[in-house]
C-alpha cells in the first residue's frame, strides 16, 4: 500500500533538505549537550522533563521528576552550556514557567491516586530562594502563562491508577484547570481560581483527564484532556469555558503495526483517536496537537485543528515514515510509532516553526507554519526521550529536555541538548534511506559491520545485528551523497525465507559477487556462532560452524567483524573476536582465520589497551587494506565515562595463524586514529558502539556508529569519513 501523496511529499522534502543545497540555507543544529547529573551529582536518578528560559534568554530552568527538583543552566554562552545551581520543590515537581525574576514550578505531592495534592511553588531566580507555596487543591502536570505575564494557567490531571481495572477511565477524583490571576506579579490565594471541566467530552465527561495548557495572545487558554479525546477553550480573565471540541479518530496507512523484528509499513490501523498531549496555538484561530496517546489511541502523528474543531491537516504516517528513513524508528513500539509528545510553536525572523518532540524515536521534526498544510524543513536528534522544548527566538536557539536517565544500566543519562539557526546545512541525519518500490521506507537500524565494494569508490554494504532478527540484511550504502544514502536492502534467506537465529556483526566480499558474513552467536539462546556464505541475492550457500576447540572457551561476546585477505584458493578469512574467551589471557583476545578452500582453523592473539576504572574494552570491527588490517577496539563506556574509541593497524605479515590448540602468537598493533573527538563534533554525548570501518576502493576509511535499534538508546547513527588510509 503506497504512502499517501501528503506523505509521499513530505518524504521528498526530506529526502531535498538532507542534500546539500547550491546555496546553503538557514537550519538548525545542535551545539551544545549538558549531562544534568552536573547539576545533581549525588542523585540516584536525575531528569529533565519540562524546560523553560528566563526572559533575557541566558538561563535555563527544568524540571526534574525522580529527583525532586529544579535545575538551573547557565546558557550565556550557548555552546558551553554550564551547571546554575539547584533546589529541592518537597514534591515532583511537573512543570515550570517563567515571568520576569521568578520561576513558577508545579509540584504533585499526593500521597496517592485518591488524595490528590499539589502545590504552586514560586522562586526567586536570582537567589534561589522560595517566596510563597500555594495549595492547588490536586496533582498538577503542565503550567503556562499568559503574554502579558498576569494569569497563569495550571493543568490539574489528578493522574489515574493504570493497575485499576487497566487504567480505564472514569477513575475519580477528575482534573480541573487552575487559573492565577496574579496581583502586581505576585500569587495571592485570592487570585486562585478554579475552572470545572467535566461534562464537556464525549468520553468518561465526568472524569477530566487534564494533561496539557496553552495561551494566544487574546488570553484564552488550549486545554487538552487527553483520555478524554477533548481539546477545551477557556477564557483565562473570565475562567469560563467558551469553546471545545473532540480531537476526533483518523485511520492511518502505511505504517509498521507489528513488534516482530523488522521494520515492515505494509500496515495500517483504522479508527484510532488521537488523545492529544501537548498543545500549541498557531495564532487565535488555529491550534496544533500531538497525538501521543494514552489509554486507548494515539494516532502517531500531529494535527492542525481550526478553533472550530474542523481539521485544517494531520501529518498522518509521515513522522513514522521519516523516523525509518533515518534510523530512528521503535520497532519495539509499533503501538504508537514514534510517539509524538511535546510541542514548541516559536516565530523566528519571518518563519513560523513548529517542533515536534518524538519521544520514542528521539527526533525532533522541524516544520514551517504557512498557514494551510505545514511546510516540512528537518529533523534533529535529541536525548533520549525528548519530552520538554524552548525557543529562544532573540538568540535563534532551540532547546530539548530529554528525560531518561538510564545510568543505573550503563546507558546514557539525561541531558538538555541545544540547537541553532543559523546558515549552512544540516548535519544530521548522516544516513538516510530511500523508498522502496512500494513506495515504502527502507527500513534500517543498528548497523554493525561494513565493506566496501571492491571497484566502484564510496559504495558499501552494511549489515545489522539481531535487533531486527526477523530481517536480517545486507544494506548498499551510496556514500557519494550528503547524507549517505541506503538505496537497497537484501533480506539473508534460507531457502527463500528470511534467515533466523543471525547476529550479523561482519561482512566482507567473497569476491564473487557475494559476501561471507560474520554472526555472533549465543549458544544459550541456540544462535551460533558462524560464518555465512550468502550470494548476491543474499541465499544462503554456506553455514560454517565454529570449531569445538574456539567454542571450549565460549562466551556471548563473539564474531565482531570478519575480512577477506587473499582470493580463490588462497582466500583466509579474519574474524575479530570481540573480548577475551574463557581461554585467553587477561588483556589478548583472538583473531581466528579460517581459509574456505582447506577448511583449516587458526589465530592468533591481539592485545587490548588497559581498560578504565569500571570499563571493559574490545573491538568491533576487522578490515583489510593493503599491507594491514585495521582494527577499531573500543570501550563499553559512553557520554563522559568513554576514554577509548580508536582505530589500530596490525601488520598483515604477523597475521600467521596458530592451532587453535595450540600456543597463539601474539600481534603487535599501531595507534591509527582517536575517535573521540570525531564523535564529540556532534555535539550530543559520546556514544559507546562504534561498528564498522570500510575502506573504499579508492582508500577512504568510512566509519559507522550502532544505533541498538533505537532501544534504550537516542537512535543516532554517525557516519563519517576518515580520509585516505595509507
């Protein structure tokens, strides 16, 4: 089933904007990436969530959940981001908005779903200090405020239990809206007022699911109540509901609908409701949504509705499709796609734009307002997890909180990540793929091994790991386009059907048109450790099983990489092990040879650097090139904890392999390059997989970073060329 023309359109904006134009135009990239636990360092866990600026611009505010807080960054210098400073709210804090010198900060403090509490807590920005708490009378989520700076408007959501009866709803106590009309800029418990908002939606009216509040520039305030599929228009001086309307259902095609190990839009979901998260106004007759979902919908997408509640345009498939097209899509989340959440509307110059933060996918879609269907620009990566967002328009910045904090299990914790306008082109995504013949994307993601065509410069193939098993792949990659294009995609079959129980992390030319592929294997999950001999339509030809003496001292970390050295009958393979075996030295691990004509096995041993405190080092790809192989070993460490990425060259002539039960030579290895501050030039954190090394037919080193299938992880993919490899 194609995609629709809407959507066909947007694909080529995409597929346009991530060329680099004659004349380079004004777009966003990131800058800067501040690591929040700088601002809590003794903190079990630290997030940011909501992110708000001070009026001048020159400091950031957020709110931080698990932590009990408000962080503040120092952004005078954008690009060098610095900790501010930090207090404790007594509560969770939801939300946070600025006016002038004082932060207003949204804190839940119920003791459970019953007894809902929260209170309005006011800061003075300069000293830190509180100056008032004010009792709001139940659970607080998002917080806004009008142009003038005189009335603030509070989402009460009064959050349901999801463990009763599945999370349906009605679920009392409801949610209301709260309005502060404040007195000479200050709360008083006079100016408090609250607004009912039941008996308004169509579904569970007398259970208001309160989730997210906006202003226009004529005081009205945008509620959505998200369970409630409701959008609500309240006049802020009056506090009386003047208008509303439901968010409606759409069906959506050409979507991948299945968590099944492969990224497949032949799919399509009818009927779904959009239950809107944030909400933004475009001006005072339009507004524009995300459709997240909650209980019951979620239609993947964003809507621009008119103040009547007639659609003006939805973005349909389009931010999944785009996601895929990057590498960026959940196929863990099939439910909900990308799951569009937050939302920024900001006037820059002469331009409109429209954020859209993607919490699953870990990108931000850029679009332009032009008053009737959206014009789509970029998008860019973010966090993991982007929730909150800020412009800054004077100073032409851009800013995400990105709340997952996964340090507990080695990952990558929280960070607000900043972006600027500004000329030139943009510089993500660095891999994109095109549509198929169905008019379908490409779908790719966690690239784990490359190989260069052996004539035709700046073509690769690429394969990834099992993070889609159900379709294992090889991927031609044209690299002689900015971004780098995936222009095919071979599924690996066994007789004619997708290959299972694969791990590819190595590919290399078997100099007939096919490919020898590496896979890591898992014995204890009956995936083995093998080599593979595909044809050019990727049939398996070949299964070569591990010896029993390599597999006496197995462990899951195995085949890394694999290179061919040699041609016909005197053809060997190299296979990079990826850590030490139960058999090796602390410190060596294997390099295993194995030549297809003899069936003969081998080794030898290569040193790995010493690890950091609390790392443990490896490598992750072998390629041959001349008279070396060059080798990237790596740490398992990211952000701030990684201290070794780099590419090492082990002379071809000391590649005389051993029995395997016998006494291994070890190999001597040369320093070829750091990648650190290659990774670092993107401005995000420093991630951990660096995969794949390929040298092109014409001695170009390209290297291509693992992106996990966007699980647990932001979903960026580097891809960057390292020059001539002499």
């Amino acid at each position: 089933m194609p995609i629709k023309s809407s959507t066909a359109a947007l694909v080529a904006a995409l597929l346009a904007t991530t060329a680099l134009p004659a004349l380079a135009a004004p777009t966003f990239n990131r800058i800067a990436s501040f690591p929040v636990e700088l601002n809590a360092p003794d903190a079990e866990a630290t997030s940011s969530e909501i992110i708000t600026a001070t009026d001048d611009g020159m400091m950031l505010i957020y709110s931080d959940s698990p932590n009990g807080g408000i962080g503040f960054i120092d952004v005078t210098d954008p690009k060098t981001p610095k900790p501010a400073g930090y207090m404790d709210m007594g509560g969770e804090p939801t939300s946070v908005t600025v006016i002038g010198a004082k932060a207003y900060v949204a804190v839940n403090t119920r003791e459970n779903f019953v007894e809902q509490t929260g209170k309005l807590v006011v800061v003075d920005i300069a000293t830190k200090t509180v100056d008032g708490e004010f009792e709001l009378g139940g659970q607080p989520d998002s917080i806004a405020h009008n142009k003038a700076g005189t009335i603030l408007a509070i989402a009460i959501e009064n959050e349901r239990d999801e463990e009763v009866n599945d999370g349906a709803i009605p679920q009392l106590p409801s949610g209301f809206l709260v309005l502060v009309t404040l007195a000479d800029g200050a709360v008083t418990e006079a100016g408090i007022k609250k607004v009912e908002l039941t008996g308004l939606s169509d579904i569970a009216p007398e259970d208001a699911e309160v989730e997210f509040v906006a202003f226009n520039n004529n005081d009205e305030v945008a509620v959505t109540l998200q369970e409630n599929n409701w959008i609500a228009i309240i006049d802020a001086k009056t506090g009386t509901v003047t208008g509303g309307f439901t968010a409606g259902s759409t069906s959506v095609e050409g979507i991948d609908t299945k968590n099944d190990g492969q990224i497949d839009f032949t799919g399509s979901k009818d009927d779904l409701l959009r239950e809107p998260d944030a909400v933004k106004w475009l001006d005072a007759d339009r507004l524009v949504v995300a459709n997240e979902g909650d209980w019951n919908g979620g239609s993947r997408g964003f809507t621009i509705f008119n103040r009547d509640g007639t659609v003006s345009w939805d973005s349909g498939n389009a931010l999944d499709v785009m996601a895929a097209q990057m590498g960026h899509y959940p196929d863990q989340r099939n439910k909900k796609g990308v799951e569009p959440e937050g939302l920024e509307v900001a006037e820059i110059g002469d331009t409109q734009f429209i954020f859209v933060a993607e919490e699953r996918s870990s990108l931000i879609a850029i679009y332009k307002d032009t008053g009737a269907a959206p014009e789509y620009l970029q998008s860019v990566p973010s966090g993991i997890g982007p929730e909150g967002l800020i412009a800054i328009p004077e100073r032409n910045l851009l800013v995400t909180a990105n709340e997952n904090d996964l340090r507990e299990d080695g990952l990558a914790g929280s960070h607000v990540m900043l972006y600027e306008l500004a000329e030139g082109t943009p510089n993500y995504p660095q891999i994109v793929s095109d549509l198929d013949t169905d008019g379908h994307p490409i779908g790719w993601a966690a690239l784990s091994g490359a190989v260069a065509d052996a004539e035709k410069p700046g073509l690769l193939y690429l394969v990834s790991d099992n993070a889609l098993y159900n379709a294992p792949s090889i991927y031609t990659l044209d690299t002689t386009q900015t971004p780098a294009h995936i222009t095919a995609k071979t599924i690996v079959t066994r007789n004619g059907n997708a290959a299972q129980k694969l791990d590819l992390e190595g590919i290399t030319l078997d100099g007939e048109g096919g490919f020898w592929l590496a896979s890591e294997g898992d014995t204890g999950a009956l995936t083995p450790h093998a080599l593979y001999h595909v044809d050019a339509d990727g049939e398996i030809i070949e299964e070569v099983a591990y010896p029993a003496e390599l597999l006496a001292g197995e462990i899951r970390s195995g085949s890394e990489g694999v290179t061919a050295i040699g041609s016909g009958d005197d053809m060997t393979l190299w296979i990079a092990i990826q850590r030490e075996w139960k058999d090796d030295p602390r410190g060596q691990l294997k390099l295993v040879s194995y030549q297809p004509s003899t069936q003969e096995w081998g080794a030898v041993r290569y040193p790995l650097d010493t690890p950091a405190e609390g790392a443990t080092n490896g490598v992750s790809e072998i390629t041959a090139h001349g008279d070396y192989v060059y080798i990237i070993e790596r740490d398992n460490q990211l952000a701030s904890k990684a201290t070794l990425k780099k590419i090492f060259r082990v002379p071809v002539s000391e590649l005389v392999p051993a029995s395997l039960d016998g006494e291994l030579p070890l190999v001597t290895k040369e320093e070829v390059r750091d990648l650190i501050p290659d990774l670092a030039a993107n401005n995000g954190y420093v991630v951990d997989k660096v995969e794949s090394l390929a040298i092109d037919a014409a001695g170009n080193g390209f290297v291509i970073t693992d992106n996990d299938g966007v699980d647990d992880s932001s979903g960026e993919t580097f891809f960057w060329s390292i020059g001539q490899i002499k």
